[in-house]
C-alpha cells in the first residue's frame, strides 16, 4: 500500500482522538483553566509518540513552569539528517462562549469542517505529525527529535529560554515548525517570514479624581479624549500606520493575498474598505501595523456624567523583517508621548517584544518539502508571509544557525485560529500529513 492510501486509511478514526485531544482545556493559564488540564494534554501527546518509537521521550519543565515533550527517534543510519518536529498542546482560551455555535471543547462535524478549541491551532498539527509517522511505520529514514511546548498561546517564552539553555538537544539539521498554515484549503505553501511585534500599555492621566462634565467640562482635560487623540496619531485616513520612523512603503514580493478572498476570510462588512495603500500581502506581510487590543474606560451601561482621569490602552504592534523591534518600540513610545495634548502625563510600558523572522529558501530540505507538497495537493508550493508571531523561530535560528527552518501546517485562515469557532479541514490534515510522510523520505536522500 502506498503512502497516500495509509494516511486515507489513518484518516478513519483520526477524527475520534482529535475529539479527545480537544476535550482536553489545555489553556495554559491557571487564572482560567486547572493546571492539570495542561498536565493531562502533555501526557496525551506523551503516550501518543511514546507508541511511535520515541523510546526516551519525557517531560521537560521549562523556566516559566510549563512542561514539553520532549524525545527522539533514532533512523536506520547514524549519518542520515536529523529533523526536530515542533508544535504546541496548549490553545487559546474559548473568549465569548456564547459566540461559538458548538461547544468549544467538544469536536464538531460542520459542513464537512471539525469545530473546537485547538482543532487546528495546534492540536490538528499533532494530529498531522501522528499520522504521517503511522503512515511510514518502521520506514522513517532520518533521524528525529520532538518537542511539544505546553505554553506558548500565553507567550512567556518557557521553550525560549529552555532551548537557549539546552542546545544540543533540539540540534537538528531541519526543523518543522507545524504552527501555520496555507493561504487557503488545498493550496500548499511555506510560511517564510514572521512579523516580530511590541505589547505596550499607555496610560494617560491628567486629574486627581472624575468631575461633573456640566460643573467642569469644557476647561478640565479629559483624560480619555486625550488618549482617542493619541490614538489617532498611529494611522491615517487611509487605515496605513504612520510612527514616526517606521517604513510603511515596503512591499511584498511573494505570492499576493487575493483582495476577495480576504475580504470573504476577514469576515468583512458589505461597504467596509480594506486599509491602506498597498496591496493585501503588503499590508499584512512587508508594513507595520498597530492594534488597539484594549481600552480601559466607563463602559455605556452604568457611565455617569463624568469626565475621565485616568485611562489606558494596551497596544499591538506588529514589526515586519528588516526592522528592529527595539527601534519599533522606541517609536512608537516617543510618538504616543508626543502626540499627548494638554500637558496630560503619559506613562508608556513595555508589555512583551519579539523580532521578526525570515527563513532561508532553497535549501536541500525547503526544495525536498516543495516536492512533497507537489505530490500531495497536485499543485505547486507557494511561499508566504505570516502577520503573527513565534519567537521561538528567532530562538531556533541563533541557536542552530546551519539548520533549515520550515514553517507549515494545518491552520489556514478558515481555521479562525485565535477566534470562537475555531476548526480544521480534515482534507487539510490529510494532505498535510501526506506532505510530511513524503518529505520524510525525500529528504533523507536530498
């Protein structure tokens, strides 16, 4: 039986233990979720590659109190490439349960889509590693390792700072980062660039107390005006982002992002213009671009006649390669500061940083995964930029600098990664899976 028959015939019963795997709230935050819902998805993951011949595989605590799996599997001959499989058992938290149309944690069959919380990001991804292993069986001509970080959706770099302490472990001559995705169902890509970003809060203040806006508005600054202000500062008319400093011309020479299709992804109301000057790939992949994630203010229900004191915002932004991060954060800190009307005082605070990313091409491993993925979806592998983040990438490539990284998976943009009715295409699991087994075997003779 040939490979693509095997993952078909895996295919059958994946859909039953990815519905266990999901049932498992692995948040990695004990403020939401018991700890030992992370603690029963690592042991999950443990036992299910423990079956796959990873014989020493074991749990690892990492700096920030996660735990990874971690292990290896020997190939055929000592000689052959090593390959590091990543991913990651942790998920984002459900956010608005009422928003989702199945429950969160229990798989569900939609119109041909699994819906659930990790489905795709990035449980579906495991899924896809377990197959393409099953499908090769004993016939895995390299050599591999694993590891199955347990805390990176909250981003305090626990994998980071472990690999930085334990280099040769993960040594390997490629590494798989299984936490993308293809630009669209069927369409096979490699993620190739990572935009790097800065978190700050912004806090303004300018009076000691709220004041009755009849007795003193309109001579008492009001402190959230001051900050809409502020805001308005980071973008132009045209929605492109404008800090002082920050190059927002550049543009992206990959494949484009059809302006449809990301209106039909992005989920975008009839009328709604799509934002600034370039293209969609540029604007998402090649420029910097700034997010309020949130506003502390009165809400509507429950205000009174007010004038506001105090407020804060906290702020995305997001940094393309070729700029520094740490330029990125100076400039947007000493614009917001800048923009402050009415003496107001402002305090700007460095949430989080990380730097961009950008993979080497063209390597005997990148042109052995092109090959696989021709063979698997019938199309050709395109190259693509991603808006988010993993710094992990950052920390892989200055730890190991001669290895191949390779950025794919399952999480195209009908995934909703991220959002209430998350899901994954099992075609897309399927043909991932297949990419894998046959990059597997070609690379072992690339």
């Amino acid at each position: 039986m040939d490979l693509r028959s095997r993952v078909t015939d895996l295919m059958r019963p994946a859909r039953e233990e990815l519905a266990e795997f999901v049932a498992i709230r692995s948040v990695a935050d004990a403020r939401q979720f018991p700890p030992e819902e992370c603690a029963k998805a690592a042991q999950w993951v443990l036992s299910k590659f423990a079956g796959l011949g990873f014989s020493d595989i074991r749990l690892e605590r990492t700096p920030d109190g996660s735990d990874a799996v971690v292990g290896s599997r020997p190939g055929p001959d000592p000689d052959a490439p090593t390959v590091l499989l990543y991913a990651h058992y942790d998920v984002q938290p459900p956010l608005d349960d009422s928003a989702w149309r199945t429950p969160a944690f229990e798989l569900t069959e939609v119109d041909g889509r699994w819906y659930g919380r990790g489905a795709a990001d990035c449980k579906g991804n495991i899924l896809a590693h377990l197959l393409a292993l099953r499908a090769l069986g004993n016939d895995v001509p390299v050599n591999l390792k694993l590891v199955v970080e347990g805390s990176e959706e909250q981003g305090t770099g626990g994998l980071e700072a472990y690999v930085a302490g334990h280099p040769d472990l993960l040594r390997a001559d490629t590494i798989l980062v299984c936490d993308t995705g293809n630009a669209a169902v069927g369409q096979p890509a490699a993620t190739v660039t990572l935009r790097g970003m800065v978190n700050v809060v912004v806090t303004v203040e300018a009076m000691a107390s709220e004041l009755h806006s009849g007795m003193f508005g309109g001579a008492a600054p009001d402190a959230l005006a001051a900050l809409i202000s502020m805001l308005a500062s980071l973008r132009d008319q045209r929605g492109n982002t404008t800090i002082t400093g920050l190059d927002n011309t550049q543009a992206w020479a990959g494949a484009p992002y059809p302006p449809e299709q990301f209106r039909t992804d992005a989920g975008l109301l009839e009328g709604v213009t799509l934002l600034g000057d370039g293209t969609v790939s540029d604007m998402l992949w090649a420029r910097p671009a700034v997010t309020v994630l949130g506003i502390d203010c009165p809400p509507v229900t429950g205000s009174s006649a007010s004038i506001v004191p105090r407020t804060s915002a906290r702020l995305n932004l997001r940094v393309p390669p070729g700029m520094s991060a740490a330029d990125a954060h100076t400039a947007l800190a000493e614009q917001l500061k800048a923009a402050a009307p009415w003496g107001v005082h402002v305090a700007v605070d460095l949430e989080a940083i990380g730097s961009p990313f950008e993979a080497a091409v063209g390597g005997p491993a990148f042109e052995a995964m092109s090959a696989a993925m021709l063979e698997a979806y019938g199309r050709p592998m395109t190259t693509l930029g991603q808006g988010g983040s993993i710094p992990l990438c950052n920390v892989f490539a200055e730890t190991y600098p001669d290895a191949e990284i390779i950025l794919l998976g399952v999480e195209e943009p009908l995934a909703l990664i991220h959002a209430p009715n998350e899901s994954v295409d099992p075609n897309e699991m399927q043909a991932m899976a297949l990419s894998l087994a046959l990059f597997l075997q070609r690379y072992a003779t690339a």
